[in-house]
C-alpha cells in the first residue's frame, strides 16, 4: 500500500481515508486509488482486477434484524475480506453493504481464488444464513478507464445475483460455436471401486462424469458447475448424503438438479428420509444397469425442461424491469413492494409456498404497464377517463403475459391479476369482494398502495409514513383494505 498516496489524501481533505465502522478504505479513496491503478496498468501493461463484493438481501437482513445487527454484519464481513486477500491488495467500503477490493497484478481467472476464499468464509461463518455474491472485472482486458471498470464489475455482479446469489461473476466473452453440451452428472462416493464402476456405466452415453469423494467436495463441484445430475451415496464419512441432499435443496441455485440417492439401504425409514431431505428417486446399490441408465436419461429430461421455465422466468423479471424503467417515479418501486409484502406475509404466518409466491408476485405484479404508453405512466396531471381505463387493463394483461408459467408461479399469478381488488367490491379488474380476493393479493394490495403514497410520483410529492397509513386505515375502515394487513404493516415499516 502506497503510504504517501493516503497521506496526499488526509491532508488534501483533511479528513480521515478510513470508513469509521468497518475500518476498510472509504469511498473517496477508493476512486483515488483505482485511478492510479488504471494509470499504472497503461503505463506498464500490467494488469490488475476490480471486484465488486455485495451482500445478499442485506435491507431485508436489516429489517429483520435490526440495524445494530446489520452494522454488525458489515464489520464481520469486512474483517474476513481483509483475512482472505494480500496486504497489496485494498479493500474500501464502496457503499453501505458494497466492498470493494482491488487485486494488484491479477487477471480476473486468477482473482477468483482469492474472492471465492471469501465467499466460502463469509457462507461458513454465518452458517449460510448471510452470503456474498461477487463481481469481477480486470484491467485492461474488460475496460480501460476507471468508470467502464466499475459498470463492467457491475454487470458482472448482476449476473452472479441473477445465477441464483452466493457466486462470483465476470465478464462472459463470445466464444466460438460448439458443439451441444453433453449433460454433466456429478458421482459421489468415498469408495473409488464404486465411482469407477459407474463412470464405466455411463461415459458410453455421452454423459461428462464429474466424480467426488465426500460431500465437500460435491458441493464444491456444484457451486462452480453446471450439474444436470447427482448420484449420491448415503452412507459416507463426516458428511453423510443425508446432508448433501439437504444442502442442494436449501440452495436456491441447485435446487432444480434431480438428487439419486444411491444405497445398499433398501428399508421404508431409510427412504422416507430421503425424501424428507428433497432426494428425488432412489436406487439399491449395486444398481441393475437398464434401471439406473433409464432413471438418469428421464431425469436429466426433467432438468432441462425445470431449467428451460427458470430461463423464461428470468426473461419476465427482466422485462418487469424494462417495465419499471418506463416510469421515471417508480424505479425500485417493485422490489420494495416484494420485500414488503415478503415481511407482512412472515408476520402473518404464512408458508413459506405462499411466502416465495408474494416475492414472485411482487416482482412481476406491473408486468401489464408494458402495454401502457409511457406518457400515461409519466403524466403530470390528472388522467383522461381513457387513459384510467387504459391504466386498469394492467392487472389482467400481466397476468396473461405471466400465464404460461402458471405451474411454476402458482399464487404470484392470484397476486398479478387481483392487486388491485378491494374488499367492498369496488376494486378491477374482476370486481371481487371479501373472501373472494386471494390473502396474497390482499397483502400485495396495501404494500402497493404505501410505497406508491410514499414515493414522489408525476402528479404529487411523496408523503410522509404517517400520513401515508392514515390514508390506509380510513380505507380500512370503509371496508376496502384488510385492517390486519395494515396492522402488521406498521410493525414491520
């Protein structure tokens, strides 16, 4: 670390280079330093990578948990960001639950060692309770001056947030085209005899074999590659499949890839277990060839189709942001409705099946403003009669857009087409009233309507958190809002 630069910096500002609460480098020198780093790679052709380090659903970490805790957090990882990276490296606090760190003299392939040590700390640490997710960008082969760095981490961060959270990203080049991937089927088994025996098995068909000995090991190997199966012995050391099942299905990353629990077990308490683990089939070991190439091929079908409708859900989730970019006063405004409406749902108790619906619910309920001119959303002033009724087709036509995914997104389509019923009837676009309106969308309805009363929009300034739940409780009480809904709402703001 260059002692004079942080010296030039205190005495130029006359104010301290450090963040008071992690102890890591602020924000101004950061840019300080990565300024210079650019400079030097130019002048020397020595490379040097920028990685961007966010901690997953913080806000809703701090809600939960209260901002002590929150602080807390910000420290401890910040510590292990120190322990885990050399002392010519700088980490900074880039902002509030951001780091930054900057890898003298390294590529981003190589910078992924250090970070994935980490990511790997901070999961360990807190139990998987709290990760980190990581974007990586070097200099020069990604970007040349200090900004185009930041927005390459940055996008890099995004990609590994959209992968499923706890992973590091980087910059993804254009490759040359290849042939189709053959599926990958990862074997775990501490006994080398047996990992031999089914890679024979399946190399013929065309299947990449990835082998691991324990349950670490296999739980690397799937958090760094594209898995389409795992065949998992039960009976292991130290960490047993039991675990290594459990583990898989917990991920939200893996959770789609079809676990066969291999065992020479063949008891209903042994099963039940598994199942109760999220194994999705089992085999009696040594398992009949035909049977076991029969299972892998169905299952391996299943994965693709599970991963063909993920990709379509992330299409809508990128067009629900298209969506949201369309209005000027409402950026944010989808993702503050979903943890809100995630909050009062936990609150109320209830499971977890309609808990993730509210989240999809609330990412996806404006998907029908993408037929919705622009100047409408944007108008300053009060809307036209027809322009109100182009307004109130939104609900129906998100949920017609969101329709094919019916299966996979259950409730949340309750929540698209019927956020905006009341419960005296006077609501659109079905006009239900009561009981008749879905308890998600009832919930979805009054975060709605708060964060839209406290957030500037085209035509009023944003009011205060008092005002906005006095307007709320006097639709309570005239029969329109759920008056639970709105209690709970104000214990968790």
């Amino acid at each position: 670390m260059d002692n004079q630069l942080k010296e030039d910096y205190q005495r130029e500002l006359k104010a301290p280079n450090e963040d008071s609460l992690t102890g890591l480098f602020n924000h101004g020198f950061f840019h300080i330093f990565l300024d210079r780093e650019v400079k030097r790679s130019k002048r020397h052709g020595t490379p040097f990578t920028l990685a961007l380090i966010d901690i997953d659903s913080f806000s809703l970490y701090n809600k939960l948990k209260g901002h002590l805790e929150g602080d807390r957090l910000l420290k401890e990882i910040a510590t292990l960001i120190v322990q885990h990276i050399r002392e010519v490296d700088l980490a900074a606090r880039y902002s509030g639950d951001v780091f930054s760190v900057i890898l003298i003299n390294s590529d981003s392939p190589s910078a992924t060692v250090p970070m994935e040590r980490v990511r790997k700390a901070v999961e360990e640490k807190k139990g998987g309770t709290s990760t980190v997710s990581i974007g990586l960008a070097s200099c020069p082969r990604e970007a040349t001056n200090s900004e185009e760095l930041i927005m390459k981490a940055n996008q890099a961060l995004l990609r590994a947030k959209n992968k499923g959270k706890n992973r590091i990203g980087y910059e993804e080049r254009e490759k040359p085209p290849m042939e189709a991937k053959k599926p990958s089927i990862l074997i775990v088994d501490d006994d080398p005899r047996n990992l031999k025996l089914m890679e024979a098995l399946l190399l013929p068909l065309n299947y990449e074999v990835i082998k691991a000995s324990n349950g670490e090991q296999a739980i690397s190997f799937v958090n760094k590659t594209d898995i389409d199966l795992v065949l998992l012995d039960i009976m292991m050391p130290e960490m047993d499949g039991y675990e290594v099942c459990r583990r898989l299905k917990r991920n939200e990353a893996s959770r789609l890839i079809p676990v066969v629990m291999l065992t020479v077990l063949d008891d209903i308490g042994s099963k039940v277990r598994g199942i109760e683990c999220g194994a999705d089939d089992f085999l009696t070991k040594p398992p009949h060839k035909v049977e076991l190439l029969t299972r892998v091929k169905s299952l391996i079908n299943v994965k693709t189709l599970n991963s063909n409708l993920a990709s379509i859900e992330n299409v809508l989730f990128s067009l629900a942001n298209v969506v949201e970019a369309k209005d000027n006063y409402t950026r944010g405004h989808v993702k503050r409705v979903a943890d809100l409406s995630v909050l009062i749902a936990k609150r109320l108790g209830l499971p977890k099946e309609e808990v993730e619906a509210i989240r999809l619910g609330g990412i996806l309920h404006d998907m029908g403003k993408i037929e919705i001119a622009a100047e409408i959303l944007n108008k300053p002033g009060p809307l036209s009669p027809e322009e109100w009724e182009r307004i109130k087709d939104h609900p129906d036509a998100g949920f017609k857009i969101c329709y094919p995914l019916k299966k996979n997104l259950g409730k949340a389509l309750e929540i698209i087409r019927h956020h905006h019923e009341k419960l005296d009837g006077s609501g659109y676009p079905n006009g239900l009233a009561g009981e008749e309106i879905p308890m998600v969308a009832r919930i979805m309805a009054i975060a709605d309507i708060y964060d839209a009363l406290i957030t500037d929009r085209p035509y009023r300034k944003a009011m205060s958190k008092e005002e906005a739940l006095k307007i709320l409780q006097k639709e309570a009480s005239e029969g329109k809002l759920d008056e639970r809904i709105i209690r709970y709402l104000e214990e968790v703001r």
